[in-house]
C-alpha cells in the first residue's frame, strides 16, 4: 500500500466533508501525490528549465527515450524532475511530451505517444531513425540564442547563420558533415530522397528550406514559380508547426519559430530529410 497516498486521500475526504477545500485544490493535491517519485519516459524532446515557467532558463533539451523521475507536480503544467546523472529542474506536464511507464503513477500522461511526424501521431518504439533526429536536435537546442551573423564561419559556434547552424547541429549530434551553405543542403536533401512541398507533411526533424523574404502577407508570395525559386532560408522542423533555425539578432539568433499563418508558410519551398 502507498501510505503517502492514502493518508493525502483520506485528508482530502475530510477536507471535502468539512467544506474547507474547493475542487481546483483537490485536483492539485491529488496530481502531486500521485506524481510524487514516479517514473516517465520522454516521448517528444521537452527543454529542462530552471524554473516552471515558459521564461525559466534552459538547462538543456531533455531528448526522446529518457527516463525521468517525477518529484513533484509544479501546479497544473509543470513537474519537478531528476535525470539520470541526478540533475533537477522543471518540463512540462503535457502528455504530449512524457508518459508514466508501467507500473507508474503519473496522471495525465498516459495518451497518445506523440512520434516524429509533423502531426504527433504515435510511432511506436524509438527507432534508429528517430534516435538520430533527437540527437540531431538535442545538439541544435545547446546554441538557443546563439548571435545571428550572416556568412558566418562554418568552424565558429560563436555566431551562426541559417546553413552553419544546421550543419553544426549534425557535426555535434551524428558527426555528419553536411555541404556549407543552404543550396548545397537543400541538393543534398533532394538527392537523400523523397521531398515534400507541403510543411504539414513533414517529419520531426526533416530539414526546411525557403525562398527570400517579401512580406508578411501570404499574398506577397502568391504568383511565385517555387519550383525555380532560390533557396536563402534553411532550419528543422521540430513537430507541432514549429521550426528550430536562426534568421537574425532581432529574432533572437538562434531560436524555435511557428510556422503556420506566418511568412514562412508562404515561404516555404520544400523539405526532408538529411538522414
């Protein structure tokens, strides 16, 4: 029996008997207990932050396939978690990002296991393939904020443009040498396999490519010939509508974009992967 839980049971019958407890604190004390010392497993890369906030600091990208232990439940969106080398911080509670493994206890986690497709849907076990796309983007999500400078040196992580950052993230995370500049890339890309000219088709961690920037309006980009566009843009798809790439020092340097109803929908030329 799980005396830690029964005793916070029967407090909050008594609670709820005497009036002195709303149903907002109920769900809260129920979720911590049942979260207390249970085990999850990443199914989709979440950032470990300092704090249980979307503001907090990123300590790293905790990747798909880890097992981590649940401290204790943050409020309504966060768990407190310890790592395998014992390192604590904050993820968030969504079932998109972790599910309790058997014979655990964690609540809210236990739906759907979201996969590498752009739409989450689930995968099944943690392939080859899929293990490479997360170390892929484990190493890209280190240089989040990482000054933008165009043309930048491709031996330099001191600043990135578009091309250099996709290229470092495949030396660090696979020791794959990608070609230098965006173009390049996207041949590569091309020649690697099938490409696809709808973003909504793509894989988590497929690469990206775009033509020039000429607005924010979709109608800007309306008459464009994609097939003979040039390529200027590049970043990877993380899933979920968004990519992780570096485009300027206004937007952050390196850092994670939505996609959809932006201009890099109506930019978007086509993608895949590079694996």
């Amino acid at each position: 029996m799980n005396w830690k839980n029964t005793i916070v049971t029967a407090s909050v019958t008594a609670a709820l008997l005497m009036g002195s407890l709303t149903t907002a604190a109920l769900t809260g004390q129920v979720s911590a207990a049942a979260a207390d010392q249970s085990k999850v497993e990443v199914i989709w890369g979440v950032n470990l932050r300092t704090s249980p906030t979307s503001s907090g600091k990123v300590i790293r990208m905790v990747s798909k396939g880890e097992t981590l232990t649940v401290l204790e439940q943050s409020g309504s969106d966060w768990y407190k978690i310890k790592d395998a080398s014992n390192r604590t911080g904050y993820i968030s509670s969504s079932s998109k990002y972790t599910q309790a493994i058997s014979g655990g206890s964690t609540t809210g986690n236990t739906g759907t296991t979201s996969g590498s497709s752009g739409s989450g849907s689930s995968q099944g076990s943690t392939s080859q393939g899929s293990v490479a796309v997360e170390k892929v983007i484990a190493a890209g999500m280190k240089y989040m904020g990482t000054p933008y400078k165009y043309a930048s040196d491709r031996d330099s992580t001191a600043t990135f443009d578009c091309s250099s950052f996709v290229r470092r993230a495949f030396i660090d995370g696979l020791g794959i040498t990608l070609p230098a500049d965006s173009r390049q890339q996207g041949d590569y890309v091309k020649k690697k396999g099938t490409v696809t000219t709808n973003w909504k088709n793509l894989k988590r961690g497929d690469l990206m490519y775009f033509m020039s920037y000429k607005g924010t309006s979709a109608s800007a980009y309306s008459g464009v010939n994609k097939s003979r566009a040039t390529i200027t843009h590049t970043g990877i798809y993380l899933g979920n509508g968004k990519i992780l790439h570096t485009y300027s020092n206004a937007g952050g340097g390196v850092t994670v974009s939505d996609i959809a109803g932006k201009h890099w929908e109506s930019r978007f030329l086509f993608g895949g992967s590079a694996l």
